[in-house]
C-alpha cells in the first residue's frame, strides 16, 4: 500500500497500526510489504504468542477498535505534529530570522559600524604629538556638512577614560572585547537554550536588544559628552546578535526531521521495524512452543506494538539488539535512505536561510548608501545605516516570533530518531519496563514525545543554576575521555578553526589588496562588496541542485567548495610569474579580475556557509544543539586574530601583501586534512549514543 503525504492521518495509521485499522481486510495484515519480508500477520493463527488477538469466527471485531483510548490519542497527538503545513510555518518562521538578522552582519558588523565607531572617535580625536589640535575641525562634525580634516595624513588619537588610544584602533578594540564577552555569553547560555520551551524566548529577546541597541545610534550623536556609549551599544548588539544566532542554529536539526520527505523516510523505518519486531516475536513463540492463546492474556490485546510486561516475549529481555540493524537489509537500507534525506534537508534548510539572509543584506545595502552617499560619509550617515540595519532586525523578527516554535511545539519526530538505536539503548529501555510502574507504555516507548515533557522535573533550576551547569557541561566536553567518544565532532570543529578563519582572511586580504596594491576607489570596493554577497544568493541556491543531481553528501559538497575556493589566493600568487608582468590579464593584476574573482568567491562562501553548519548538524548530540552550536561559534570567532595578524606580518616584512596568498592557499588546504578524517555516519553514531548515555 503507498504511503500518503505524511501529515494525513490516514498515512500515519498506516505506518503505524495494521491494515485491517482503515477497514480493508477483516484479517489484519501488516502495513509493512508482506512479500518483502516473507511475513504475513494471519500466519499467527497457528501459532500466536501470548497476548496477540486474532479475529475468529464468532469475534470479528476489528483490531483497531480494541485499542485503549491513551493510544488512539497518541496517534491523533501524532498526527496533529506531523502536519505539513505547521512544519512549513516553522520553517518560514525560521527563515524569516534569517532574513531579519543577516542585515546587521552584512551592513553594520562588516561595514558601517567599524566605520562608525571610528567616526566616533575621530570626531572627538586629537593630532599627534601635541594632542591639541582637533582631528575634525568642524561646527558640528556629527552634521550632514562633511568636516574639515587639517591633516588627514597626521595620526589622530582619542583619549578613552584615562588612555589615549588611535583612533583607527578604536573599533578594532570594541571588536575584540565583543567577540570575548560574546563567547562568554554562548557558552552561559547553553544549557538554557537546550531547553526548548526557553530557547524561542532567548532568540526573540537577544533580537530586541540587539535590534534596539543599534537603533539607539540614531538617537547618540559624536559630539555628545557621553559619545563614548557607543562603544558599549556596539558590544551590546554584536553580543546579542552572535547569542541569537546560536539559539537560531539550534532549531535546524529538528526542522530538518520535520520536513515530509524526512517524514515519508521516518514512517517507512518506523514500518520496517514494527514488522520485524512481530516477525522475531513469532519465531520467539514458535520456538517457545507458544501454539494458542493464553488464558492470562491481557484482553485488550496488542497487535505488533509493546503491551505490558507480560504480553509476548521479547528478545531484548534477554539483553539482544531487537532493532538493529543487522539481518536486516532492508531496514538498513531504509535508515540509509533516511539518513540522506535528512542531510540533503539540513543543508537546503541552511543553504536558503543563507540566501534569503544575503538578499536582504544586499537590499538594505543599496537603501543605506544613499544617504552615505548624498552625505559624503558624515558621521550622521553612518549613524542612519546602522540603525536602519536595526529597525529591519527588529522589524523582521515579528514573523518569527509568531511561527517559530517554543516548548511543545517543538517536535523532534519519531521516538526511534530521538534514541539510538543500540543494544545498551534498547537495555535501558527494558529495565525501565520491568521496573513496573504507574507510567503507561505509550509515554515510556511511545511514538512521540514532548521536548519540554522530558525536561520538567520536580525542582526546576534556576538561571543562575543552569549557567553553572554549562560552563561544567563545557569543561566535561573538553576533557580528552569526552573527546574520544566524539572524535569526528571534534576532528571537525579542528577543521571549522582553520577554514573559518582562511574564509574570512581572504575576504580581507582581497579588500586590502585591492586598496594598496590595485588602487582601486572606494566606489570600486562598494561594487566588490555587492558582488560577493549577490554571488552568495545564486551559490546558495545551485549547490544544493547540483549535491541532488550528482548524489554527494554534504561533507563531499563542503570539501569541494575549499578546493575550489583555494583557487582564489592561488591566483593571485600567478601575478609572481614573469609570464604575467606587463600583460592585462593574469595573475590579478586589474580591477576586472577582482571583480569575477569576488563573484566566483561569492558563489562559494554563501554554499559554505550553509554546508558548514549542515554537516555540523549531523555530527551534535541530539537535545544539546545549543551547547554544540556555542562551541561552534567560539571556534570561529577565536580564530579570527590568526589569519589577519600572519597577513599583517608578511606585509610588514616584505613590504608586498600578494605574499600572503602563499599563507592562505596553504592555510585553506591544511584544513582539509582533519576533514577528510572526519567519518559523518560513525560521528553521527558517537552522537546518538553520547546523548543516550549522557
């Protein structure tokens, strides 16, 4: 029988009750293809285990019927999460985060803000060495009339509290205190946005502060007495967006399991085995000289699915894998399948959320240089891009908040994806049911369950308890024991520091290239800083088209996307060639070949960006997303220095930046060393079995 678009009630009883509950045959016979597995239900007749009821000739009463009401309401609960257009909501509901809060890294973080902040400073600066001439000598210097700089070549310095500090240095500093107080905050947080029923209210609140902490520029002008506020306001939001981002990621493995052709995978392994389970309970029986029914059989009966202790016998009693998958080709082949989908859904669920976060960068963008451009970049026009940039945060986050999930809307999908599926799993599980107990079957094996259901205890920690916890939980995952047990995470994440930090070094590296040695004007970098996000869109959208058409995972996407974008510096060291010298194209040499190189590192940055965090997906302990996810996000950020501080020292000592595409071709390929290591399906099982012992 096909299986239904998921979401219909009739397509989940099939997967998950017999065939004879919709009605069609009065002798049940499994859901599951009788021919493929040699098995049909009616062969128990001669030869049933305790507790199984069969329709006879003087009760033909339908199997479904006979069902307790707590089952029939578990199914219905199941139908009601399964629901296809609730899970298109969320993820709308999640893209629409993405497409409020990318507008801030893509303006602000990278481009207005630093400039801002230095702005800022130089506003209220001195010249060197005298410290008593005005860096900008201006009635209003934070006015739309663009300021007169007596000497823009004399070094300004701004005194900050009791230390006098370059100006250009300013933001570099806010930067690096941000990204500091950011990976504190990750890391505190984490074990509270792990628990769904707060995370949705994490992400919407580090939203409204960071949205309206850029906003507050508007209103905070560089002659102010109290100018220095901008730099605790540009922290605040830097912090804030980091930690939302974090939460955000957090929602993708479970909206990745509830997309529908996740789900039409799920029901078919959730079908395969159900089937096994009653094929191996019938040989047990056979084998046990069970041949009839048994008068202390529970009435109600149970047709394929877990009764009470003493209904069937059942092989993992004796401490044996029931649901494993060896012997069993065809449900090895349906996890198999399962698995697949779930990646290739992962990576296209990050992959648009990517785009649509670029497009509406590169919108807000085109919107805030035109006042940065009629002003001549005074220091209230950079002020307006960067609350603009806020307004739109804070605008777009309205969606979010009323479709993303929070507590029992989140769903993590069958019972089987949320437990590993091992014999010590599968032994627990055992003992907890000869344990007895006034806990109903349906909520100690059931099909689903509540995320917050499992979280509520008798005493609910407290904030300040649950941030102990975390900084515990980090220091435990650090330790060597716990890094074996995930190996391929952590071979991983060695990889990310590499490659996050060569992704984001180049994107510099070509920047400053492009100013010192092309000598490109500054319209010419605005065009080079539109191209490469307007890349990223179209990179976003095809490689996932092109990971379908060819059948790669999405680790071999991600290692395709380094070598190729190892082409980018290693261009640029062609310009060492004789061959090169004096000819119009070749080696980077002019401002045209910048421009395709920006497009083409374009299309591949967006593509890693959402591979990045997909493969990652695959690799986290199931119900600590967001303690994972932090880790991610200090990992890149506490690379950051090392790139650029190797570039700025070749530059230094040979007095020519190309140099330093030497370095980042090597740094970009060494990264893919740990990566070829890493082993998604067995780091995937170390994930599952970590998050069942843990």
């Amino acid at each position: 029988m096909p299986l239904k678009k998921l979401g219909d009630e009739d397509s989940v009883q099939e997967a998950l009750l017999p065939a004879a509950a919709a009605g069609s045959s009065s002798t049940p016979t499994w859901t599951a293809n009788s021919a493929d597995h040699g098995f049909q239900a009616a062969a128990l007749s001669n030869g049933r285990p305790k507790g199984y009821y069969l329709p006879s000739a003087e009760n033909e009463q339908d199997p479904a019927s006979r069902y307790t009401g707590e089952t029939q309401d578990a199914l219905e609960a199941t139908v009601r999460r399964l629901d296809s257009k609730l899970a298109n909501k969320r993820l709308r509901g999640w893209y629409s985060y993405a497409f409020a809060s990318e507008v801030f890294a893509v303006c602000s973080l990278t481009l207005f803000l630093p400039i801002c902040l230095e702005q800022f400073a130089r506003d209220n600066g001195y010249l060197l060495p005298d410290k008593t001439t005005r860096c900008v000598l201006s009635p209003d210097p934070d006015s739309s009339v663009v300021a007169f700089t007596p000497d823009e070549t004399a070094r300004c310095v701004v005194k900050f509290g009791w230390i006098w500090i370059d100006t250009a240095s300013f933001s570099l500093y806010v930067y690096s205190f941000s990204v500091l107080l950011q990976a504190i905050t990750v890391i505190s947080m984490g074990t509270i946005a792990d628990r769904p029923s707060h995370r949705k209210f994490l992400l919407l609140s580090f939203a409204f502060i960071g949205s309206t902490s850029a906003i507050c520029f508007l209103f905070l002008p560089s002659t102010s007495p109290v100018w220095p506020l901008s730099a605790l306001i540009a922290i605040v939001s830097i912090v804030s967006f980091g930690a939302s981002i974090v939460a955000l990621n957090a929602y993708l493995p479970s909206l990745a399991r509830s997309t529908s052709e996740v789900r039409q995978k799920a029901a078919n392994v959730e079908r395969l085995r159900e089937a096994g389970d009653v094929r191996r309970t019938s040989a047990a029986a056979t084998a046990a000289g069970i041949v009839g029914p048994d008068a202390d059989a529970d009435p109600s009966g149970s047709f394929g699915f877990d009764g009470v202790d003493n209904r069937r016998p059942r092989a993992e009693d004796e401490g044996e894998e029931v649901h494993g998958e060896e012997g069993d080709p065809m449900l090895i082949r349906a996890l198999e399948d399962y698995n697949t989908v779930l990646s290739r859904a992962t990576s296209r669920i990050s992959s648009r959320g990517i785009a649509l976060g670029y497009a509406a960068g590169i919108l807000l963008l085109c919107i805030a240089l035109i006042p940065v451009t009629v002003w001549n970049g005074s220091t209230f026009s950079l002020r307006l891009a960067v609350a603009c940039s806020g307004i739109w945060w804070l605008l777009f986050s309205i969606p979010t908040a009323l479709w993303l999930p929070s507590g029992s809307g989140l769903k993590e999908g069958l019972r089987w994806e949320r437990s590993n599926l091992t014999a010590s799993a599968i032994r627990r599980r055992s003992s907890r049911r000869r344990g007895g107990g006034d806990e109903s079957n349906w909520e100690r094996d059931g099909l689903l369950q509540d995320d917050d259901a499992s979280e509520e205890s008798e005493h609910d920690p407290t904030i300040l308890q649950q941030i102990g916890e975390a900084w515990v939980r980090l220091g435990n995952m650090l330790r060597p024991a716990e890094m074996r047990r995930l190996r391929n995470t952590f071979w991983y994440l060695a990889a990310w520091f590499l490659l996050s930090d060569g992704f984001t070094t180049i994107t510099s590296t070509a920047v400053l290239f492009a100013k010192t040695t092309l000598l490109l004007p500054p319209k010419s970098l605005i065009i080079v800083g539109l191209l490469t996000p307007a890349a990223g869109i179209a990179g976003s959208i095809l490689w996932p088209r092109i990971q379908h058409v060819f059948h790669l995972s999405n680790k071999k996407v991600l290692v395709i996307l380094i070598l190729l974008a190892s082409l980018v510096p290693a261009y640029g060291c062609l310009g060492f060639l004789p061959f090169f010298k004096g000819r119009a194209v070749g080696g980077l040499t002019t401002a045209g070949e910048l421009y395709v190189l920006a497009a083409y590192f374009g299309s591949l940055y967006g593509a890693f960006q959402a591979y990045a965090r997909a493969v990652f997906a695959e690799l986290i302990p199931m119900g600590e997303e967001a303690r994972w996810y932090g880790l991610f996000s200090i990992t890149d950020k506490s690379s950051s220095f090392l790139g650029p501080l190797i570039v700025g020292l070749i530059a230094d000592a040979t007095g020519n930046i190309r140099y330093a595409f030497f370095f980042l071709v090597g740094m970009i390929l060494t990264a893919v060393l740990p990566l070829l290591v890493v082993d998604v399906a067995q780091g995937r099982k170390d994930a599952e079995i970590y998050s069942n012992e843990g």
